[in-house]
C-alpha cells in the first residue's frame, strides 16, 4: 500500500514536472487540425515525444499510416492507453481530440515508473480517424488488441463522469436518380429525384415516433439538384442510424431503409444506398476499472460521478475495443454546462487553460490507474472476471 501511494505521488509529480511540455504539443495539435487518417502532423508529434521518452514505437501499423504503436516494458498485464487525435472536417478540435491524444501521452510517460517498479507494460495507442471512419475498429479486426488486458481513454466535455454511455451507430449514404426535365415546359417527363429525398425525410421523421427513447436518426442533403427550373435527376444525403444497442441498430436500419425504398417506389426514382465499411458499438463499461479512475480522479480534488444520467453521447469506435477488451471511456470537464461538443465555443476550450487543466488530471488519473492496476494482480483478475461474467450473462 505505501508503495502504491508513493508511486501515486511520483506519477503526479511526473505530470506536473512535464504539463508546460505537455500543453504546448495539445496546443500544436489544436493549432494544426488534420481529419481522419490525414493526421501526420499529429502523428509524428506524439511518437516523437513517446520515442524521446524510451517508448519504443511502430508506425503505420494495421496498414493505417497515422496509426501507432508505442511501448514501455515487455510484461504483463500489458495496459493500453488510447490516443485521438483526427479534427472534426471544418471545425477544427471540436471535440478535444487534442486533449485526448496528450492526455494519453501524458499519461504512458508518467507510468513509466510503475512499471520499472511494478513490471507490467504500458502501451499508448494512436489510434486514427475515430470521428467519422471508425480506426479503433478497424485496428481491432487487424489485431492491434490482440495482446490488450485493459484499455482506457479519457475524452474533454462539460462534465466529470467516469462511466460514458454511447450508443451504437452506423453510417449510412443514400442517392436517388431521377429523370431530368424542363420544370415548367415539361415538367411531366421527368422524375423528381429531389422529392423522393423529401419524401424520406418525412417518413423517418414520422418514424421517429415510434422508436426507443434514446434511439437516433439524423441526416443532411448533400445534393438536392442544379437550378430550380430543372427537375432535378440526383439527390443524395447522409445518415447516421443510432440505438442503444448492435441487435436494435440492426432492427431499426431495416426500418430506416424501408423508408428510402418507399420513396422509391411513391417517385419512381432508383435507390442506391450504402452502409459504412465500420458499425460503431455501444460502450461497455467496465465498472471495476471505472472506480479506480473515479477515486483517482476525486483524489485529485475532483468531484466525479461515477455515472451521469443527466448527461449525454453520441457514438464513439472506443465502444468497439470496449467489446473484446475490459475498458472505460470516462469523460474530464473542461467547459461549463451549456456548452455543446462540436461547436466552435468547444473548439476554444479545448485550447484554453481549463483544456489544460483537463489534460492534466486526465493523464494523472490514469496513469494512478495503472499503478492500481501493476501494483495488485487481484484487481486485474477482478477486472477480466467482471469481464467474463458480463460476456458469459449477453
């Protein structure tokens, strides 16, 4: 115990000692957004901080270029700390992917002396593309995971919470082609691929009534035509269909697809419809490891729930890992109440002191995690358990 609370300390030393070096790469990132799998920028920054710092790392592994590998040690239990870092297409780090991505720099290098204490490893993982791609996902099936006993991320938003809940979702692409005609001289011979898009939408909206609470249908028009006096022969949207869980996703995109089919044949327009290469999964929060983080997290001075029902998530490819290794995805303030994830005014605190405050509790209180976690092989084995109970129960 008393070298559990010392290493704690060293840890936290750690990242104080390093938090100016720290928020100026969070800062770089912030400064220099890259969307999915275009991060290279972002990329070499944090393995170049990692390799400085005796990790030893792969890049461009699972056939991703901007994903990597990096580690410390060479036993068990082998403790992955995940790293985001692709911008939102337009909004910049809307999201605090910077945040993220340094918290977990942060925190692998921090941990570093739990582990030459402790034995064990410690992997961070830079893992590309989570906002519209799914690059967790992908990494998962080439077998980035394979060797994972734990994993654990931490993402900025507006409340302290050490359980997330996030919904399943799909992505989904629609197009209708139509006929093209004059609209006034002959409006007869064409085939308005325009309304079959509206007549969609008026369907999932009536569709919406009818599902669960906290199940989600939302899209845009990407191309509703070329000029107002032709009959426009394409449309085209995105949608992204989500629900608590993968079997009543699967349920609710048949019902979503009836609606565009039903368009079909009302217009006499053809369909053609595509789902994203990736399904993202629920989360599947691991409790045990989820109250580690929370007592290191409150240990820090903060007031974290270990749940917050008053919150809510979107999706998030971290849901993926969550289901074949035990894992958190807990949630670090670093903006008031009111404040929307994916807005500019989001983007701005993810650059602002309290993002640097964030940052650095979020790396402390996993890298404690892991001194937790190296220093008591019976709270690993409470962990896989929980695990496995949970998988044996689905």
């Amino acid at each position: 115990m008393v070298q559990t609370a010392e290493l704690k300390n060293a840890v936290v030393r750690e990242v104080d000692a390093r938090l100016g070096q720290l928020t100026e790469l969070s800062l770089r990132l912030h400064a220099n957004p890259e969307v999915g799998f275009q991060e290279t920028k972002a990329a070499g920054w944090l393995t170049q901080y990692l390799a400085d710092n005796a990790f030893s790392v792969e890049t461009g592994i699972c056939d991703l270029p901007t994903a990597f590998r990096a580690v410390y040690g060479t036993g068990e239990p082998r403790i992955a700390i995940l790293a985001e870092y692709d911008a939102l297409p337009e909004m910049g780090h809307a999201c605090g992917h910077n945040v993220i991505a340094v918290s977990a720099v942060g925190a692998g290098v921090a941990s570093k002396a739990a582990v030459d204490r402790l034995g064990g490893s410690v992997l961070v993982l830079g893992t590309p593309a989570e906002e519209i791609y799914g690059g967790k996902a992908l990494m998962l099936e080439r077998g980035a995971f394979d060797s994972v006993d734990l994993a654990m991320m931490v993402h900025p938003g507006t409340h302290d919470a050490a359980i997330t809940q996030a919904l399943a979702c799909q992505t989904l692409d629609v197009e209708f082609f139509g006929r093209p005609s004059h609209a006034a001289a002959y409006p007869e011979l064409g085939i308005n691929a325009l309304e079959a898009m509206l007549q969609s939408f008026a369907a999932i909206n009536s569709l919406r009534q009818h599902i669960k609470d906290r199940a989600r249908i939302h899209g845009i028009i990407t191309d509703g035509g070329e000029a107002a006096n032709i009959v426009p022969a394409h449309s085209a949207a995105n949608f992204i269909v989500r629900a608590e869980d993968n079997e009543y996703l699967g349920e609710l995109k048949r019902r979503v697809i009836a609606c565009f089919e039903g368009a079909a044949l009302a217009s006499g327009a053809r369909l053609e419809y595509r789902w994203a290469e990736v399904q993202y999964s629920a989360m599947r929060n691991n409790l045990t490891l989820a109250s580690l983080f929370q007592q290191n997290m409150e240990a820090l001075g903060r007031r974290i729930k270990l749940a917050d029902p008053d919150s809510s998530f979107g999706s998030t490819d971290m849901g993926n890992v969550s289901q074949v290794v035990p894992g958190i995805h807990p949630r670090v303030a670093i903006a008031p109440e009111g404040i929307v994830v994916h807005s500019p005014e989001f983007a701005q605190a993810a650059a602002s002191e309290a993002g640097s405050r964030g940052l650095s509790d979020a790396a402390k209180a996993m890298a404690m995690t892991v001194v937790d976690l190296l220093a008591s092989p019976e709270t690993v084995g409470r962990v896989k358990e929980e695990f496995r109970k949970e998988n044996e129960e689905r």
